[in-house]
C-alpha cells in the first residue's frame, strides 16, 4: 500500500520546526516533519519519505549506494548468456 | 527524479531478471504473495510479470485499504455527509467506491458537501475556516496512514478545534496476513512485504511468519529494481531452505520502526475488538478506532451511524480475489459488469486493487493473461 | 428508429465524468447527444465537423471553456477560448478563418477581469491570424458561471495538404507528438490551491497553426489522423483512435515528452501524465516513409523543439493502447474514466 515519494528537503523553519519544505523534480511542498525528528536535526538536502503530508523515513544515502552496488552485481555474466540465447529484453 | 529513476535502470532491471531466471528451478513452481496494494500496483504498472519466468507466479494480497472496507462502512461515511453541516472530506482514492447509493462522487454530484483532500491536514485547516461547518476526515489506510491521522488529531485536541471529527477506518496489517496464512488450501511460498506500512511498524512484527509458519518475507520497497531485488532475496532464502525476514527496503525502513509514530499511534487509537474486512470476514484486534482522550473527535460517537452490514452482490467474487484465491480475471463478473467505469467491488475502483491493477495495465490476448500472473 | 439514431445511454444523471474527456464523455456523446441531436452530414466525431456549402468544403467547430481559475500561469481562459477552436480546425485539416465567441458572465464578476479576458482573446485571435467576428453575451446570477463561461465557435477552410480520418491509419504507421504532455491540466490543478504544490510550470496553451502549417507542407501526403490532446490527454486521443480504426498503438514509454515537473507532480499525486489536458499540442499518425520528414519539419517550426516520435500502430492487441517500458515489460494505457483523481496509495 501507499504512495510515498522521495522529496529533498529545500527549507526548513526554526520557529517552526515541525514544518520543512520538500521538492520532487522542481515541484515544492510544505510538509509535517514530526514523524522523523530526532537527536540529528534535519538539514536542507536530506531525502525525506513523503506520504499524504509527512515525511514518514529519513531516506539513507548509505544504503540506498550500497543496494545499488549489490543491484549492479546481479545476474551479469549471466545477463550476457541470456542474450546470446535470445531473450529478447530490447524489444520494444 | 533521485531514488527513483536509479531503481528505474533498464540494465539493472535485465540483469535482476536474468538473476532471476537463473535462481527460479525449472521444476518447481513459486507462488509469492505480494501483500500490499501498492506492490500489486507498481507490478502492473511496470509490468514487472513480464520479466518473470513462468513458474513465478504472484499472488495479489489483501493489502489495499479501500478494497478490504466493506460497503456498509461507505454507506456508513456517506450519511454522515447528509447532515447540510457536515463537510465530508475524503481521499482520492475513495471518490469513485461504491455504497449502496452510489459513490461519494455521485454524492457530491447530487449535492452532498463531499470534498477531496490529499492530506488529513487539509480537512483540519477546512474545519479552521470553516468554524460553522462540522468537517469529518474519513480515515482509511494501513498502519502508513494512521500516523499522519494520529498527529493531525493531536493538533486538532491542541487547538480545541470543536468542529472537526475522524470517521476511522484504520486498520492493522499483520491479522490481515495471519488470515491468509490459516485459510485453508492457502499454498504461498513467500512474502513480499509491506514497504511503507514497514516504516512504521519496522520488521519485527513479521517474525512470526518465519519461525511458526516458514515462509520467507523480505520488505520491499516500490520501484522495479526494489521488487525484482525482493524476488532475488526471497528465492535464495527458498533454495536454502530457510526462512527469514530480510529488509530489502533498508533505505527508508527502519528495522524497528518509527518510534515517533508509533507513540502516536499509542495515544490516539486503540484496537477495536473486531472489524469486518471485506472477503476476509470478521477479524480482531484489527482495526483502529479513537481511544477515550480523543472520543470528543470520534465521528462515530458525535454522529450517529447506521452502522447496517452490507453483503456484497453474491455473484461478486472479491473475497476469493482478495485471498488470492482466484486471479481478477477469473471472477465471473470481471470486464463484464464489473469494470473500473461501473465498479461493482471496491477492488475495480482502487487503483490498487487487483482488478483495476489488472483491468487496466495487463495485457490480454483473448481470455488470458501475459506472462506469469499464473492464469 | 434507424439504427444510427439508436440512444445507449443508462446514466440516471450528468456527473462531472461525463465532461472529463474520457470514458464516460464517450459514452454520453455517443450513446445520447449524437443520436439524438446530430444530423447525416457529420463525419465521425472528430474535432471538426465538415460541412459542404454547395461544393465549398468547410470546417465547423465549437468549443466550452470552463475552466477555474480564470487567470492561471501561461494564460487565461481567453487564451484556451481563442487557441482551444484554433486547434480543434488546425488538426482537422483545415485553416481557421472566423471565430464566434458566447461569453456567459456571471453576475458580480468585475469589469476589469472581463477587460482582461476580452483583450487575451483579442491577442489571441492576432497570433493566430483568426478574426472574431461576432458571439453573444449573457450574465447569469452569482454562482451560477465559475466567473465566466465562453463558448468558441469556429469556421475554416479545408486545407487540400492533407486528409485526415482513422480509416487512413495503417499498421506501421508512426506516432508524432508536437511536444511535453501534463504542463496544462497540472497547472490548472496547482493554480486551484487546494494542495500545497508549487512548481515552476505554466500552461502549453498556444495555436498549433504553425507547427500543422509545417507538417503538412513537409509531409502533408503522410499524415493520416490528428488530434489536440485535451481534456482526457493523449491517452484517450489514442485510445479513440485505436477503437475507431480496430488497431493496436503501441508507445515507448522514453519517448514520450514530459518536464520534470510535470513527472514530480504526477508521482506525488499519483496521476499518470498521459491522462492529463494539454492546450497546445497535438497528437499526430504519419506514415512510416514520412516520419522522419514530419518530425523534422515539426522540430524545426516556431515552439515544435520538444516534439516526438512515440511510438507506432501495430496490428495487435487490436483496439488497445500498450506501452513499453526501456526494460521490456508492456502495460495497457486505458482511456480516463473520470476525472483524473489523485491517491495516496
């Protein structure tokens, strides 16, 4: 379930720390930040999970690299198998 | 658009399928259960079967909050609207579910003061401006979407908003998938789990579903790679014959959830004893309601409810469906009379659902299906 | 009754999904309003009507603009009322001489937005060298017009560079799009101010004269069918298409041009781009051998940059429009049925 979408954080409100603006691809919304406050204040350029309103997970830069990194070792020396047995992923 | 076009990478995606392939035994013959809504729509609309071989088969789960709330507790919403005070605000995804008088949209067209809203922060800042009207939020969603009613009721109670209200219809994840689990004649291998319900209640709650009955679940979250990259996780751990929780989605789920929200949660809600869920029966400790420091905004309790049961049209198969029991294409009324244009089960009209998921993005040559979806 | 004024309308009342541009907008013109209302000259529901005055063959439109708030970010409702019937003639092959605009005021609405509206119709009218001739007005009592309601009645001469009609369309044919798609209909839906989005965009609304004008001098003999994209989006556009002409459109989802923005809103809100309004664009099929021609020509008039080739008509699935990903994986883009709604999950 849900639509939550990762948004940077562009602003944020000293007087009112319960409120942060978030950005998607040039798109801004001011967001409830409530539920990811803790001892590591919140800084402009954080990644924030968005949903109906409020950021919900603080996005890890960590280990989104380190699924990356897992993500680019999967299946390529088979991946150069399959093509040569025609597979054909290409088609479009 | 930064995480989410790298978890979009073609190459990446062909890579994780031929993975994929490599790891799925010819002989044998998976069948995944991919709980939430929202992984039943991203497969559809990624078309993510496509990539699959054809002994992975995806069982859609009862995941998606819209299609498991039965039609009395719409009716239930709805008359509330018929007071001229009231201000009916409610999601998106709600405007087009049928009640037994049509949908809240019809409604509205009829004249009903129903309005959308994309947060229930909106229906609070209504209620602000509007200090003659009674604003009612109607809540829905999994353990994702509690908290953001939980805050916002805090601050309703903060402010001393008198006119604004909760119609609840929270409900809990984890009775959803112990249901499936002790149907009978239930066969899943494993669990693709719940990625934003899992920001929330972390991983623990689904230990239970390793240790007592086997199965293998990994959190995931929604983009193609993150779905292929599950289905990687949990074919390793079926061909060593083990069974954990694993967290593919470790990227924004915490293992042990999101305190915060949790305590918010805490001291707004509390369980009801039951809650009907739509195809799954009468289930407890399932669902939320407001607990006594918040009854003063208890749409339930400032209002009176019908609260009437509604069966659904007995030719209707959206309990089999929601089971995954049987594929949406395989009820009888599927693209028939019931389609996303005149939905007859809420599972047509949630973008979610799995018949709208498939109705509207699987491709169909004559009565069958592409790819695996197991037809 | 004959068969053709047969009415397949089970409706009990009009929703606002009967004007969204989707399904049910189908069914009720097709199932009551042509029936009922619309003679034998008509061609098959295009964006014009074509009319023949002893021998002379004209285009004959009109369009509703209804349309809240009326000022928004690239434009007004004068804008879409000029450039909106500009459009429907441009992609019915035909070159717009004189337009007929109806105002519908509603009472309390102030002078000097009424000034405005008339001078960007006026503004509009002279860049796309249309004349307005005449139309109407009426007010109605407060709350009854959103501000104002306008209606555009449109007349042109057909234009002999080329034949448009979904019989023409073949399989092989290509699919050209004039540019980015969503940046009206997210605009409108910013510029209401019921969610708190704030993004750099602004309406597409223009007359597509010039870049038509291109096309059919470049590759007239090739086009076979188009279309301006408006309420309802590209995806309905070409699902009629598929219907009307019994094939398969089968698009390739990187082609297809949308702003960043755009995308950010729609993934927030959970809307699909290809279902949202565009008011300056079209949608266009083109024969294979001229495709290459068509987007050149396109690209290289005034504000064509972005355009496109998307995709392709194939023979199946029949009736159907496919999308296929960069990665291999094929969905169905359906028609809207209503009004495109926002979700949160």
């Amino acid at each position: 379930m849900c639509l939550a979408i990762p948004g940077k954080i562009v602003e944020l409100f000293p007087d009112q720390p319960h409120l942060a603006v978030i950005e998607v691809s040039g798109v801004r919304r001011k967001v409830n930040v409530d539920l990811v406050r803790d001892e590591v204040p919140l800084a402009v350029s954080d990644w924030l999970l968005i949903h109906v309103g409020f950021a919900m997970s603080r996005i890890s830069a960590e280990y989104a690299d380190e699924q990356m990194r897992l993500l680019t070792m999967l299946g390529e020396a088979d991946q150069a198998i399959s093509e040569l047995e025609g597979y054909e992923f290409d088609q479009t | 658009m930064k995480y989410v076009d790298e978890f979009r990478d073609a190459q990446l995606i062909r890579q994780a399928a031929a993975e994929i392939r490599k790891l799925a035994r010819p002989d044998k013959h998976f069948r995944l259960m991919e709980v939430c809504g929202g992984h039943t729509h991203a497969i559809y609309r990624f078309a993510l079967a496509d990539l699959l071989p054809g002994n992975i088969e995806l069982v859609h789960g009862p995941g998606c909050p819209v299609c498991v709330l039965p039609m009395g507790r719409v009716d239930d919403g709805l008359s509330l609207a018929s007071d001229p005070k009231v201000i009916l605000t409610v999601f998106g995804d709600m405007m087009r579910v049928p009640g037994r008088t049509g949908t809240p949209l019809e409604h509205k067209a009829r004249g009903a003061d129903i309005r959308m809203v994309y947060s229930p922060l909106d229906a609070l800042k209504l209620a602000r401006e509007n200090p003659d009207r009674e604003v009612v939020f109607f809540a829905i969603g999994f353990e994702t979407t509690a908290p953001s009613t939980a805050l916002t009721l805090r601050q309703a109670r903060a402010l001393g908003l008198r006119n604004f209200s909760v119609f609840c219809n929270h409900v809990t994840i984890i009775p959803a998938i112990r249901a499936i689990l002790d149907s009978p004649g239930m066969r899943i291998d494993a669990f693709i789990g719940p990625g934003h319900v899992s920001t929330v209640i972390g991983c623990r709650p689904y230990e239970f579903i390793t240790t007592r009955y086997g199965k293998p679940l990994v959190t995931s979250g929604f983009e193609p790679l993150d779905v292929l990259q599950s289905i990687v996780m949990i074919l390793r751990q079926l061909d060593s014959g083990i069974a954990r929780v694993e967290n593919q989605y470790a990227r924004v789920v915490p293992w042990e959830g999101n305190i915060p929200a949790l305590k918010a949660l805490a001291e707004v809600f509390e369980l009801r004893p039951y809650f009907e869920w739509r195809g799954l029966g009468f289930i407890s400790q399932s669902a939320l309601r407001l607990n006594d420091e918040y009854s003063e905004w208890d749409a339930e309790k400032r209002f009176h409810v019908p609260g009437v049961r509604v069966t659904d049209p007995k030719a209707a198969q959206c309990g089999e469906v929601l089971k995954g029991v049987l594929k949406p294409h395989q009820c009888k009324l599927f693209g028939r009379e019931c389609t996303p244009e005149k939905p007859v089960g809420a599972l047509m009209v949630s973008s979610e659902g799995a018949c709208a998921a498939f109705h509207n993005y699987a491709v169909r040559t004559g009565a069958t299906t592409a790819a695996s979806t197991g037809s | 009754m004959p068969a053709s004024q047969q009415i397949r309308f089970a409706d009990a009342q009009i929703e606002m999904a009967h004007g969204a541009g989707g399904k049910a907008s189908r069914r009720l013109i097709e199932g009551l309003i042509a029936p009922l209302m619309i003679g034998p000259l008509a061609n098959p529901l295009g964006d014009s009507a074509i009319v023949d005055v002893e021998g002379v063959q004209l285009a004959f439109t009109a369009d509703s603009f209804v349309v809240r708030p009326l000022r928004f970010p690239g434009g007004s409702i004068g804008d879409l009322a000029v450039n909106g019937t500009v459009n429907d003639l441009a992609v019915s092959g035909a070159r717009p001489v004189a337009l007929l605009v109806t105002l519908i005021l509603e009472a309390g609405l102030s002078a000097e937005s009424l000034e405005m509206e008339l001078r960007a119709i006026a503004s509009a009218a002279l860049n796309a060298g249309v004349t307005v001739v005449g139309g109407d007005t009426k007010v109605v009592e407060h709350g009854k017009a959103d501000g104002m309601y306008i209606t555009t009645a449109g007349i042109g001469a057909l234009d002999n560079r080329f034949v448009c009609s979904s019989s023409l369309v073949r399989p092989g044919d290509k699919v050209l799009l004039s540019g980015s798609i969503g940046d009206h209909g997210i605009t409108i839906l910013l510029a209401r101010g019921e969610i708190d989005l704030d993004a750099d965009l602004q309406s597409d609304t223009r007359s597509i004269l010039p870049m038509v004008d291109a096309l059919a001098g470049a590759a007239g003999p090739g086009v076979r069918w188009m279309r301006d994209p408006t309420r309802g989006g590209v995806a309905s556009a070409l699902n009629e298409l598929a219907r009307d002409a019994g094939v398969a459109i089968a698009l390739s989802e990187e082609t297809i041009p949308v702003r960043a923005q755009v995308r950010g809103a729609c993934e927030l809100l959970g809307l699909e781009p290809l279902h949202i309004a565009n008011e300056g664009q079209f949608v266009a099929v083109v024969a294979a051998d001229y495709a290459e021609m068509a987007l050149a020509a396109v690209r290289g008039a005034p504000g064509g940059h972005e355009a496109a080739l998307i995709g392709e008509v194939r023979e199946t699935p029949a009736r159907t429009v496919i999308s296929c990903s960069a990665y291999g994986g094929t969905r169905v883009v359906d028609m809207l049925v209503g009004d495109p709604l926002p979700r949160i999950c």
